[in-house]
C-alpha cells in the first residue's frame, strides 16, 4: 500500500514510541523517517550497548527496531540484556542475515518479530500492528 | 514562462531504465514511497548519505586486500556491512558483486576477492554517476515530477 494509506490505516501519533538501534547510517536514515511518516516518535541508536543505555536512563520504548551486527555490543547480546533487564517492549530484529541458525540465535536472544533488511513500509506496518494487538 | 514540458517524461524513462538495467531494485521504490512534500529530496539525500558514509568501508577493503595473508573474515566483514549499505537504497548491481566478492571470502580465495572488487568499485561508482544525471534531471523537472513515479 503507499504510505498515505497506511497514514489512513493507523493514527498512531503519540500513542507508539520506537528506538532504532543501528549502526549503519543509511539504515538509521530511512528507519527513522519511516517511523516519523507513521507518526512514530522514534529515537536513534548506533549499537546494542547505547541501546541498554537509553533504557538504564529511564527511557522506555513501545517498540525496538534491533539491527543485529553492530559494533561494541550487538543485536544479540542487547536484546538478550534487555529481556534480563525487565523490558517488555516489542523488539523486532532487523537483519541481512539469511542463513536459518543465525536467524534462529537472534529470535531465541528475545525478540517478538524478525525481519529482513531492508525494512519497508508493508513490514513495518505489520510490526506495529503487533503493538496494537499487545496492547 | 517556459518550460520543457518533455522534461518529466524524460524523467520517467530515464528512471525507468536504470530498473530494466538492473542497476535499481524494488529497494529505490520503497524510498521513493518515503518522499513528500515535507521530504521532497528525501531519495538523494540517502543516496548522498550512502556515498558519503560507504567511501570509509571501501577504503577499508582496499588496505585490508593489501595486506598479506589476507584475513578473509575481516574482508567478509567489511563486505557484509557494505552490502546491507548498497541494498539499502536499491543498488541491484554493487549488492550482486557484493554477494560475488563474499563467496569469494567464504572458499578463501583472494584472487576472486580482488578481481571482483574491481567490479564492485566499477558498479558503484556507474551507480554514482547514473544516480547524479537522474536526480539532476528530476530536479530540472520540477518537484512534483520528482517526488511521483509511474507505476
């Protein structure tokens, strides 16, 4: 669908908070604007550990997009400390990787969806659709 | 006032090319779905973010198919990050040679890796240039023909 349908379909503005967790820009880019066509107020991250950070700090999120290869602290290991943390937020897991076992260790670590790289607007509505249904 | 009112169609096949030529993918659409008025050079904008930030990994594989023996992991590593980048913004050709360069990590064979990173710096920087001419001629065209596309 284009994007001012999906604007049509979900009024989420104010209601779903996101954090991008990335840590390549391009990728930081285009997740972020996607968030905001939809209304999502979202915060960028460029690794796992900046990730458990932002949440150490207060901050929570209804949604976390989790890239899985990052720098200093990965997708894995964040997800997995989060999870230890108490954060039930949904955290989809955003990745290149194709191969089963690797995709199979990264839903194990904790997270609720998984999707290939690169995100779309289609997947990214079915993420939040998720959230809606959550909650 | 004049205008060139074969600009937009000129638009249109030159951007409708470059997917029959396989050098864009259905990537390049979903960013093109992401402009708006608010956004309405949101695609070059990543494009030129995509150039800007992938010349560091491209000299990063340089200097490391420089060094002897070559640490196929660390080059496979690099690859990988260059090709989620280029598949990012719909870069059919780079993200093929990528996939090529990577197998070539993957049985360890360095001569395949320097060969076909030839060809990878050869697809991005036609990518470059084809990009340029396009954005150039969509912005001659006026922004509304820019930020539309045919189906």
């Amino acid at each position: 669908m284009s994007t001012s349908q999906a604007l049509s379909v979900t009024s989420l503005k104010g209601e779903v908070t996101a954090l991008v967790v990335d840590d390549d820009k391009v990728s930081q880019v285009i997740h972020h604007h996607l968030l905001n066509i939809l209304g999502i107020e979202n915060h960028v991250v460029g690794n796992g550990k900046e990730a458990v950070e932002i949440h150490l700090s207060g901050k929570k999120f209804n949604l976390i997009l989790m890239d899985r290869d990052m720098p200093v602290m990965n997708g894995i290991e964040a997800t997995k400390k989060l999870r230890d943390m108490g954060i039930r937020s949904t955290i989809a897991g955003v990745s290149s990787h194709s191969v089963s076992q690797e995709r199979q260790a990264f839903i194990e670590a904790g997270l609720d969806d998984y999707h290939e790289k690169p995100l779309s607007v289609a997947k990214l509505l079915s993420v939040v659709s998720k959230i809606m249904h959550k909650a | 006032m004049e205008r060139n009112n074969h600009l937009p169609r000129q638009v249109a096949l030159m951007r409708q090319s470059l997917f029959d030529q396989g050098y864009l993918d259905e990537q390049f659409v979903q960013l093109e779905e992401l402009q708006d008025d608010a956004n309405p050079n949101f695609v070059e904008e990543v494009v030129t973010l995509y150039y800007r930030d992938s010349a560091r990994l491209v000299a990063s594989i340089e200097q490391a198919l420089d060094k002897s023996p070559l640490d196929f992991n660390k080059l496979d590593s690099y690859m990988h990050q260059f090709k989620g980048s280029s598949s990012s913004i719909g870069g059919r050709k780079v993200k093929a040679e990528c996939s090529q360069f990577r197998e070539y990590c993957r049985t360890g064979n360095g001569e395949g890796c320097i060969r076909t990173f030839q060809q990878v710096k050869r697809e991005y920087a036609t990518l470059r240039k084809k990009l340029e001419a396009y954005f150039q001629l969509a912005r001659q065209a006026g922004p509304r023909e820019a930020a539309s596309r045919s189906t």
